[in-house]
C-alpha cells in the first residue's frame, strides 16, 4: 500500500511539475503523445511498485513461516527431551519388577515412583497440546460470567496436599465477596493454575507462598508470590516467552519452558496481562494477572 501511494505521488508530481508545463499550449498530436506517454509511465510505475511489494511480501511471509517451523520443531525437541527421562525411568523400574528384582518390601514404593513418572508425562503431553492449541484459528474462548475467588479457592485446594508436602506455609487472601469476570473457565483455570504449580515446584522447602484475589476499579487482580529467590534481570526480561526456564527448573527436569508463556497467552486473550511484580508485601516476587471484571 505505501509503495502504491508513493507511486501515485510520484505520478501527480509528474504531471504537474514536468508533463504539463512542458506539453502547455501543444497541438492535438503532441497531447496524444503525451497521454500515451503519460499512461505508460504510469503504468510502468504501477507495475514496478505492484512487483516491489511481491517481492518485499514474499519474503515477509517466507521469513514467517521459517520462523513458525523453527518454532514447532524446537517445541518438539524440547517435549521430546523432557519425555526421554521419565520413559527411560519407568521402563527400568518395570523391567526390575517383571524379572523379579525388587524386594517385595520395595515394590510399593517403585509402584509410587512409575505412578509419578507417568503423571509427569501426561502433563507434558497436556503442556504440548495445550500450547499447540492456542495459535491455531480454531482456537476460541468459550467465556460466561464466573467468580475468580471461587474457582481460585478451588484450585488452591486442589493444590494443598503439593503444598503441605513440601512444608509451605501458605497466604491465602480471598475475599468471601464474589468478582465476576467474563472468562473461559477452562482456560483461566489452566493459566492460574501453571502459575500455582510453579510456586510449589520451584520454591523451597519451607518457603511462604502468597496467593491473593482483588479487584481495583475496573480490574479484577490474581496474585501468586513468594519468598524464594530473585529472578534474574535476563530471566525476567524473556520469561514469558516459550521455552525460557529458569536454570533450576531445567538442571531438575521440572519446568519445560511452556507454562509462563502459556499462562501469557491465555490470559493476554482475555483482553488482560500477566506479569511479574518485585516486593509484593513483603514477599520476594509475585506474578500477577490483570483482568477486567464485571459488576
């Protein structure tokens, strides 16, 4: 469009500034000269102008989708990756029980173990569906009127035992008082709740979690904090963008780099944001999601 409107200016200019003074006053065969002139410049600047534009949006488009394959297959190396540690670990755990290799005393304990390993891959697996989801066109939110303090009450307890496993004290400050917002359950619930497994995954032992519900004017406000440790500036720059864990979460195979960006994703279309606060009273950090919400 720019290089049609250059093209259109550059031909006004022509016209009045060459063409017209020069052809002023001419006879009728001069001033057919002149128009067949004029239309072939024109539309030599027109087809010049139309060729630029192919060019320059091929290459826009050609640069988008190597960038979108670069994408899908570092998604795909990175699942794949994160599934060879604990596949390999339940296929030895099972080998040992069929041929007999694990004491009777023990069996339960590597029962618990396959049984975790196997959750943990039905998670990843769920992550890679998940995010694969959300650039498609398909993709659409299927919103209704829902209290956030409910279902964030909901998710904390569904969550409590991973808490209490770990010995973290837990904040919890949610209003009795309900705070609509016009949001897809499912997936508001998926972004929440990444946001609350990485407080428990990610913290130590013994830590203090914070996990708060408010609203503020026009804005209904989620917030997940904590006592642990600072992020780092250039951690804390490409964080919500896929694939960028912190080193803890990779060395420990516990983070694959999704779910902040996930959580980015889901809750940026709901028309909100998420994003990282330092200090939040008087914890370390805290990860907080901005949504409107209705009266």
């Amino acid at each position: 469009t720019f290089v049609i409107i250059l093209a259109e200016s550059g031909i006004s200019w022509i016209l009045d500034y060459l063409f017209f003074p020069i052809y002023e006053g001419r006879n009728g065969r001069e001033y057919v000269y002149w128009v067949i002139l004029n239309l072939g410049t024109s539309f030599l600047l027109l087809f010049v102008g139309a060729y630029v534009f192919y060019r320059f949006s091929k290459k826009v488009i050609k640069a988008e989708s190597k960038r979108q394959v670069q994408e899908q297959n570092l998604l795909y190396s990175s699942i794949a990756h994160d599934l060879k540690t604990p596949i390999t670990s339940i296929q030895g755990f099972a080998a040992a029980l069929k041929e007999g290799k694990i004491k009777p005393e023990e069996q339960e304990e590597i029962l618990d173990i396959i049984y975790r390993k196997s959750r943990h891959i039905n998670e990843l697996i769920e992550t890679l569906l998940a995010y694969s989801k959300l650039g498609t066109e398909s993709y659409t939110l299927n919103r209704k009127k829902t209290n956030i303090c409910s279902l964030v009450r909901d998710m904390v307890a569904m969550s409590y035992s991973e808490f209490e496993e770990k010995e973290i004290e837990l904040e919890i400050e949610i209003p009795d008082e309900p705070i609509f917002c016009n949001i897809d359950e499912q997936e508001f619930r998926r972004a929440v709740n990444n946001l609350i497994v990485n407080a428990y995954k990610h913290n130590q032992r013994g830590a203090r979690v914070l996990i708060q519900v408010y609203k503020e004017k026009e804005c209904a406000f989620v917030t997940i904090a904590d006592n642990g440790e600072q992020i780092s500036k250039e951690f804390a720059e490409n964080m919500f963008k896929p694939f960028v864990s912190g080193d803890a979460s990779r060395t420990s195979g516990s983070g694959n780099g999704l779910g902040l960006a996930i959580s980015s994703t889901i809750v940026e279309k709901h028309g909100g944001k998420l994003y990282m606060k330092d200090c939040v009273g008087g914890y370390t950090k805290g990860f907080v999601v901005q949504i409107q919400w209705m009266s």
